[in-house]
C-alpha cells in the first residue's frame, strides 16, 4: 500500500519529504494534510487532518472504498496515520466527530483508544431524522494501537 500527502491545494508530498520540511520554512501551513492511501494504483481511501497548529490539535476524518471495506484496510490506514499525527505532526490530540448510527466507525475509533467526550444533540439530519453528532478524542499518551 502507497501513502501519498496532499495539501489544500492538492500539491503531492511524500512522507519522506515532509519529514525534511522545517516549519519556519513553511510559510503558508496547510489547513488540511490529506493522506491518501493506494493499492495498485488505485485510492482505495484516504484520512485527512485539519489542523490546528497552536494547540497542536487536529480533527480527523477517514474514508475507505465501499469494496475495501471489512478486510482489516480501515484499521491499517487509520493505525498508519494516527502514527503519523502523533509522531512526525508532534501533534497532543486528535478529535474525531462520528454520528451516532455510525456504528463501525464508532468501534473503530474505540478500538484505537479514542475517548467519548461530548455530544451535540440532533447535530445531523439523514435519512428523515435529526441523530447526534459524538465527538471523541485521543491523547498522544492514551495511544493504543
């Protein structure tokens, strides 16, 4: 599997290039670090980071490809980059805000030691309804994996 980082504005870095980057060199800070992931050639899913520099934070959002779905992908790319934020972003936290019917991912997050610190009541509306939004969190130092 091939790991590819995109700023916003979609310019390809490669972790090897990132990690020779020095931020005071970087002028314009990404919002967004993207990390697409690839089998073959082909994006089968990506974990993006917005960023939050100061309070060395970032919010988390991941997508794998309906047909690469339930064969351990999702967890690998996930393991990959919470890796990656922790130990090359220096980042303390990452927050994640799932919906509430979203059960996989839920167990996902919790797998990998994310804990449940909030809700925003009937933040989502799918399907005919309003659902809550769950927001959850993990330390550098509550890493599992």
């Amino acid at each position: 599997m091939e790991v590819k980082i995109l700023d916003r504005e979609l310019v390809e870095v490669s972790f090897e290039d990132l990690n020779n980057f020095s931020e005071t060199r970087m002028i314009n800070l990404p919002r967004k670090i993207v990390l697409n992931f690839f089998d073959k050639e082909k994006v089968i899913g990506f974990v993006s980071f917005e960023m939050r520099y100061f309070n060395k934070n970032a919010y988390i959002t991941y997508y794998l490809i309906p047909e690469e779905r339930n064969k351990g992908k999702g967890k690998k790319i996930l393991n990959l980059a919470i890796d990656f934020a922790f130990k090359e972003l220096n980042l303390e936290r990452i927050t994640a805000e799932v919906y509430e019917y979203n059960e996989k991912s839920i167990r996902l997050l919790e797998k990998f030691g994310f804990q449940l610190e909030g809700r925003i009541r009937k933040g989502k509306y799918h399907d005919g309804k309003y659902h809550d939004i769950l927001i959850y969190g993990l330390m550098k130092e509550e890493r599992a994996g």
